[in-house]
C-alpha cells in the first residue's frame, strides 16, 4: 500500500493504528522465521528498517502503545520441542547505530545521563558475533543448565546440546567465580565449520544452510544432542545475567575473569575512550573482518564501569549503556584469493573472484562477478587484496574496490589469460559487434566441442524455468557427461529408457532403486512440455524467457517454429545491413525508410552547402534527429553514408527473415541470433534429435485482452506469502500483462509484500499504485 512508505510525521492516529497493526503482524512472522525456524525471510537491514519504524511512530503516538509490541519483547516465543527456561534476568537485545553520527551520539547520552561532562567515558569495543544467542548457568563452579535467548525473559532448555561444544566448560577453572553465575555469549559456526557442515549435507542430500548464524541455531536445536555433538559448534562468552555476588568492577575486567575461567573470549575486543575511540574501533574491526575465520556483523560498545552500567540501565527492552554499531548490511570487505575464468553455455568466458567466505545480506558470498578483463585492468584487481564487494537483494556480488592501504607487498597485476580454460585450450576471441566493433567479451571459440560449454548447455536445458527436470542437478550432469551418456539434450531422454545404462547406474554414485525410479519419471514428465519452454531451453543467446513467450504464441507449434528459423537462417541479411540495423538510434521504421530511399535515391532538392543532418533530414523525412545524429557518427559525410546504405540495401534479409524480426519482443538482433543457431547443423540436428524424443509440445494460449491487467506492466515486489515469484509472473501474463523487473515511469503497477524496499520506495516517488498481494488477487479475480 502507498501509505506504507508515508514519512512518519504526516501519519494521523487512524493511519498510526493501522501501521503498528501491520508492523506488528509482519515483525512477529519474522522473529519467528529468524530465532524459531532458523529460516529468516528478509534481511537484517530490512528487518532494522520495519522495527526502526516501529518505534519511530510509537514515540510520536506514545498512547498507541501496546503490551505485545514488537518494542515490547526480544526474539520470539521458545519452541514447543523444548523445555521453558525463565532466565535469572532477562536477556535484552541492544539498540543499533548505523553511522559515525549515531556513535557520537551514543556517547553524548551516556554523558548527558552521568552528567559527566569533564570525565571521560571508557567503553569496551567487542566485535558483534553473528550467532545465536545463549546462557550457560553455573552452580558452585559446575554447568547445571544452558539455555537460548527465547523471547528474552524465557527460553529452551538446549542444555545437553549445549554441553557438545567443546569451548564451554563443563567446570569452571581457577576460582574467584560466584557460586551462582549466568554466563552469556554465541554459539557459532566458524567458516571452515560451516563450509565442512553444507558440504556434508549436499553430500547426503539434506538441507544446506544459508549463513553460519541460520547453521549454528539449526545444529543447537537438534532435538538428539549426539547430532549436534557432530556439528563443529563454538562460543564466545562476553557477559552475563544473574549473579549470586559481583566479581568484577569492569566490563573489561569482566572479560578477563571470564577468560581465566575458561571461556573463548573475542581477541579483538578492546577498551577504548571517548568517541574518537569509538570510531576508531569500529573502522579496525571492519579492516579486521576479512580475516576473522567467524562471522560478525558489527561492533558492540559498552560502557567500561560496571556501576555507570547499572545507573544508566534500561529504556524499554534495551540497555542504555551499550549499543550495536552495525556494518553496512549489503557491503563487506574480504580478501580476494584468486580470480577464475567461468565458461558459458554460449562461449562467453567472465572471470570470477573468488573470496574468502564473508556474510552479506544474510548469504555468505565466496564468489563475485569480476564482469570482464577490462573491468579487471580498470580496478587494477591483484590475488591478495582486501576489497569491498557489495550485494543488493538478488544482486549478483560484485567487487567494488580494492583497499589500496592493505595491498600485500608481493601482489602482481593480474594477467588475463589467452586461452580456454577448458582441456583443449581454444584460444579466446573478443566479441564483435555487427558493424565489426571489438566488445568487452572474450568467448571460447571451441564452441560445443568446449565441455565447459556443453556442461553449462545442458545444465540451461533442465532449469526450473527451461525444461525443469527433477533429480538432474551440475553434480548427476557432470557425473553423466564425463561416463559419455550426455553431450545433447535428446542424451537426457534416451537415458530414462536406456536399460543397460540404468542397470549399470544401480548402486553407483549414491543411486538406489527409488533415485533411478524418481529420475526416470522426472524425466519422462518433461516429455510433454510448452513451447515456450522448449524454446528457451534450447539456450540461443539473447533468446530469454519472454522472447520464447512471443515467439511461442507467434508461430503456435513446434513445427512452424522450427521452419521458420531454418527458413531465416537461409535468409540472413549481410554484414553491412547489419551494422545499419543494429546502429543505436536506428529502429525498424528508421531501417525501412533507409533501405527504401536507397532503392530508389529519389530526387530532392538540397542546398549545395547543407550539412549532412540536413540532407538527410530533406532526403529521408521519416527518420528523427536521433537516427540521424547515429548516422552522421558512424559515416561522417554524404557520400560515405551513400556507398554504405547503397550497398546494405542489396543485402536485406528475405521474408521469413524479416517476420521473425518482427515477432514482438524479438528483433533485428535476436532474430540474427535464431538465424545463426539454425545455420549450424550441428544445432538442427541437436533440435530434432529433442523433437523425436518429446511426446507433445504444446502450443502456448494467446494473452488475454479483456481482464483488469490487460496490457499494463507489473512489478512484484518483497516477500510474497500465497504465491512464489514464478506463479506471480505467469499468472499476471497469463491475464495479458507484462511483468517487469524494475520500476519505471512505464510501470502500471507494483504489487508489495512485507519487506519490499528501494522498487517500493521508487513507486511511491513516481506515484504508481502500490497495491498488497491480497489487493493483487482479488483484482485478477474479479
């Protein structure tokens, strides 16, 4: 809804009410995906942003608040699975700052509340752990309960699990410690950890996890301790709850008893003054964090005295004394380790970075795209640097500088290598474009007898959004190409009635009866396939999902399909008329009426001294100023663009040609693209080879013209909660619209869900209606 995004100050109380009950609902759904599920469905930062808008409206209506708001509690409710725990004192969550002005300010409050204005405040700075949450209860020196956070005041009883992880002590060493003791920390995965635990759960195909934190809350909450016991689990203790007598005068004290008693303690902690020592510990934990081997999300800083702690005390459900200065969520800096050359299904080779594991966003990155060689030269990016990569929603990671200060003293530009990393070594070639222009792509020019290339070819075919074929991941493509049973997709069908060949798989690699039984039918259920689908998994460039939509509805069997583009490869136009076509500036009309005036040159009467605008602008009405600029660019004077046009003109494409390119939502380009592909024998062979072993490929519905979104555009936006993204974008096709990825001044719509962001906030500035998802269905419905 629009009013969502409405600045707090222009709420009314009506407005207000339903904002907090919308808060509430959606704050409540994720603190119960996050702390029970372990399965969080936004990101911290946006998770920051509803909670920070909750309490934003709270403190200007202060008599709307409720009991069970969401400022009201930490974490959520314990799971059932699991014994109550009431804790000693409760286990509060800490406010968070997002900038240097916010760390300031937090000194100046605590300050302001001391009235210390001539003393300095020392601070313990202590990197913020990215785990789960825990309180350990000793008695007389013995562990005799642990438990999680839970909603802060009551939590589960993980003890035998908790007694698994070999940092906490089951006794307390040296003495000095009260006979009754909370001791509170996280529980975490450290990266090698949590790369050993995915990689041992792909292998036995069970669930992976996200992020260490979602991996470590999954493993202590193991109902059989003996799996958690085989989960390699840590803790960093850094405070406590309930105590049966104080044992120290100092956070920083603090850390050392509990350090001599037997506890991790984080090193990189350190104590700190004033608010230059803030900052200055905040910026030395965000250098330190590429080469931590755990994760962390931010520092926390707490006032040094344990009596200036206890006057301070609490507001609300937070400390007054501490406080979480976070990083920022979508960037992060890690150490790049070395830069790989990934092949495509196509041929294009795109170099890869390959990091030292870092969380962002909530997904640990360990790759990032480096684009191209130029990209590479132009950041000067060395194996070894520290740099800063950046994730934004399902953004790809991409690197986004190096840290010039931390540049080892050994690291040497970077080479681009020459050739295919592929076992036969092809050279690789830089794109070029139709008018002979070098691109930034370099493309392996074995083509399919390239395996990288095949690999990735097949992989494309059996895509949720291609053929979708269960049971065929990279690991079963991989493992079948290198026996020799797949090097097309017709292989993949031949396999499933390919007795021999299934015998021989029986016991091998992990397949029993049931995974060959469930891979054949997966199989055998593609063989009935849309020929939207079957268009798009063929993996023509530039062919993407709705130019195989149009191209289906366009010419409705499979049949046509394929002789129309065998009938355009016969009928491509040539390189000159090419380069015209594809010249920025020069769409179909402007095309045509080039062509057409080149045919017949007819005479019209320029001035002898006219620039080259002018004539053409006299000599061919029907093209703008932006063809003609494009024109006068490329060709520079008259006579040149004559000889060109003139010559371009007798290498026009033939009919079949020219209606592919006309196909909506298909092109000059792409059409160019079909031609090549079914020039190939190779590749008409591959298509008939798929056809003979299809049992029905089915004709795709026209759109229709007559429902409430007929030919308006769509964007879908958050978390959708009674339809996956998919079922959204071919439900509002389906109804005749088009859906779009991003918001524009051409977007009709943008349907919302809780946790929506940056499209939202551009659809509240352009003013396009923003409507829920609810608001959604029940439009298409009626």
């Amino acid at each position: 809804m629009p009013e969502r995004a409405k600045p707090v100050a222009d709420l009314d109380e009506s407005e207000a009410v339903g904002e907090l009950t919308r808060l509430a609902d959606a704050l409540t759904a994720h603190d119960l995906a996050y702390h029970q599920q372990d399965a969080p469905t936004i990101s911290d930062a946006d998770y920051d942003t509803l909670k920070r808008r909750n309490l934003e409206i709270e403190a200007r209506f202060p008599e709307l608040v409720r009991e069970n708001s969401p400022s009201q509690r930490v974490g959520a409710a314990r799971a059932e699975q699991f014994s109550p725990v009431e804790h000693g004192v409760p286990m509060l969550s800490l406010d968070n700052a997002f900038s240097d002005e916010e760390a300031v300010e937090f000194d100046a409050r605590v300050r302001r509340f001391l009235r210390a204005d001539a003393e300095p405040i020392a601070y313990t700075a202590e990197p913020k752990i990215d785990g789960l949450s825990a309180s350990l209860r000793y008695e007389k020196g013995a562990l005799v309960q642990g438990a999680t956070r839970g909603d802060g005041r009551v939590g589960e009883d993980v003890s035998q699990n908790l007694k698994t992880v070999a940092d906490i002590p089951h006794r307390l060493k040296g003495s000095g410690w009260p006979d009754v003791i909370e001791v509170r920390g996280e529980v975490y995965l450290g990266h090698d950890g949590f790369a050993a635990l995915n990689a041992n759960a792909e292998a036995a195909g069970q669930k992976t996890y996200a992020n260490p934190r979602n991996a470590a809350a999954g493993s202590l909450r193991q109902i059989d301790p003996k799996i958690t016991a085989t989960r390699p689990l840590r803790f960093f203790a850094y405070a406590w709850g309930l105590l049966s007598e104080p044992f120290a005068q100092t956070q920083w004290e603090a850390l050392a008893k509990l350090k001599a008693w037997g506890f991790q303690t984080t090193p990189q902690s350190q104590r700190v003054v004033g608010p230059q020592g803030l900052l200055a510990a905040y910026r030395e934990m965000e250098a330190a964090r590429p080469k931590l081997a755990f994760d962390i999300d931010g520092v926390v800083y707490k006032a040094d005295r344990l009596d200036w702690q206890s006057r301070l005390g609490f507001v609300t459900r937070t400390p007054r004394w501490a406080i979480a200065r976070k990083f920022p969520a979508e960037r992060a800096r890690t150490v790049l380790e070395a830069i790989d050359l990934q092949v495509g299904r196509t041929g294009a080779v795109t170099p890869v970075a390959r990091l030292r594991p870092v969380t962002v966003g909530g997904v640990v990155v360990v790759n990032a795209t480096l684009h191209n060689a130029d990209e590479i030269a132009r950041k000067d990016l060395r194996v070894g640097d520290t740099v800063v990569i950046q994730r934004a929603g399902d953004v790809i990671p991409q690197v986004v500088e190096v840290v010039l200060a931390e540049r080892p003293a050994d690291a040497v530009p970077f080479e681009y290598p020459t050739h295919c990393p592929c076992p036969l070594h092809t050279p690789l070639a830089r794109e070029t474009t139709a008018s002979g222009a070098e691109t930034v792509v370099r493309r392996c020019t074995g083509e399919f007898a390239c395996p990288f290339q095949r690999i990735e070819h097949l992989r494309h075919f059996v895509g949720r959004r291609a053929f979708d074929i269960e049971g065929l991941g990279e690991k079963q493509l991989t493992a079948f190409y290198e026996r020799g049973w797949m090097r097309e997709p017709a292989d993949i069908f031949r396999l499933a009635r390919d007795e021999d060949r299934l015998t021989e798989l029986r016991g091998s690699d992990g397949y029993g009866e049931t995974s060959i039984t469930n891979l054949v039918a997966g199989i055998d259920e593609r063989r009935k396939i849309p020929l939207d689908r079957f268009i798009f998994g063929l993996g023509i460039r530039h062919i993407g999902e709705t130019t195989s939509l149009a191209l289906a509805r366009h010419y409705e069997t499979v049949e046509t399909f394929i002789k129309a583009g065998q009938a355009a490869a016969q009928q491509r136009p040539g390189a000159d008329y090419l380069a015209l076509s594809t010249l920025d500036g020069i769409g179909p009309t402007a095309l045509e009426a080039i062509i057409a005036w080149a045919r017949t040159k007819p005479d019209v009467l320029v001035p002898a001294q006219a620039s080259m605008d002018e004539r053409l602008r006299l000599s061919i009405p029907k093209i703008n100023s932006r063809a003609r600029q494009a024109l006068v660019d490329l060709f520079g004077d008259w006579a040149t663009f004559e000889a060109a046009v003139t010559k371009a003109a007798g290498q026009g494409p033939g009919d079949d040609f020219l209606e592919l390119a006309t196909v909506d939502a298909v092109g000059v380009v792409a059409a160019r693209m079909i031609a090549e592909f079914f020039g190939e024998p190779h590749n008409r062979d591959m298509v008939t080879n798929l056809a003979a072993e299809l049992r029905e490929v089915q004709a795709v519905a026209r759109p229709k013209t007559d429902t409430a979104v007929a030919g308006k555009t769509i964007v879908f936006t958050g978390a959708l909660e009674k339809m996956t993204r998919d079922e959204a974008k071919a439900q509002a096709e389906g109804l005749g619209a088009k859906v779009s990825g991003s918001v524009s001044k051409k977007t009709d719509l943008v349907v919302a869900g809780p946790g929506a962001g940056s499209k939202l906030k551009t659809a509240t500035d352009l003013g396009i209606e923003v409507i829920t998802e609810d608001e959604w269905l029940a439009l298409v419905a009626g």
